[in-house]
C-alpha cells in the first residue's frame, strides 16, 4: 500500500480510534469513580413497564403482545427510511430516474403505514 493510500485510511482510524477509546474511558470511569448502592428494587427486573412478579421464571403469566408488535413495526419503518439517506446524497446524480424510483418506494411505504393504521396495529387498548 502506497504512503497516500495510508494518509487517506489516517482519519478513519483516527475516528476508530476515538469511536473505541471515548466509550471505554465513560465506563472505567463510572465503574472507578460512581456510587454502589444495591438494593433489591435496583436489581428487579423491568421491562417494557411492566413490573417482574416475586416468582422469576414464571411463563405462564400473559404477556401483551402489543409490545412485540409495536417493535416490529418500528423496524421495519426504521430500516426502510434508511434507505433514504442515499437516495438524499445521490439525489442530483439521479434525475428523474431516481426521483420516480423513490416515489414508487415512498408509495409502497405509506401504503404500509397505512395498512398498519388501518388494521389497528398502531392503537393502544
């Protein structure tokens, strides 16, 4: 590899780097330096705002699916809108190819934004 192909990775390994070392130092940090003060109600578990019951490992109790649903939903919406950031960048490069491409994309997503609506996928009981 030539000396301008290694100038060129400098910033990228620079912000690795950094990207690594800031996160790492937070947690040493606050591993060395914050307060312990245990208790039960700090170690219970909590989930999705339903308090744990006494017993752990009871799966019997009913669960809300409502909650899976909902996080299944906002990925999928999530993940799909990403594909937006490239088409921005790209925009002008594209013309009216990607224009209508991403239209038809836009489409199929407020169709399924509106099918969850209408299927009562997005209402809280």
């Amino acid at each position: 590899m030539s000396i301008e192909g290694l100038e060129n990775l400098l910033p990228l390994v620079l912000a690795l780097l950094l990207a690594l070392a800031v996160p790492a130092a937070m947690l040493l940090l606050s591993a060395l330096l914050g307060p312990r003060r245990d208790n039960p109600v700090k170690l219970s578990t909590y989930e999705c705002g339903i308090q744990g019951q006494g017993v752990s490992g009871d799966a019997r109790r009913p669960f809300n699916v409502k909650f899976y649903l909902l996080a299944m939903c906002f990925l999928v919406f999530d993940v799909e809108v990403v594909f937006l950031l490239p088409w921005a960048v790209l925009f002008q490069k594209m013309a009216w190819g990607g224009f209508l491409s991403m239209l038809a994309f836009l489409g199929v997503l407020a169709f399924g934004w509106y099918y969850l609506l209408k299927r009562g996928a997005l209402e809280w009981e």
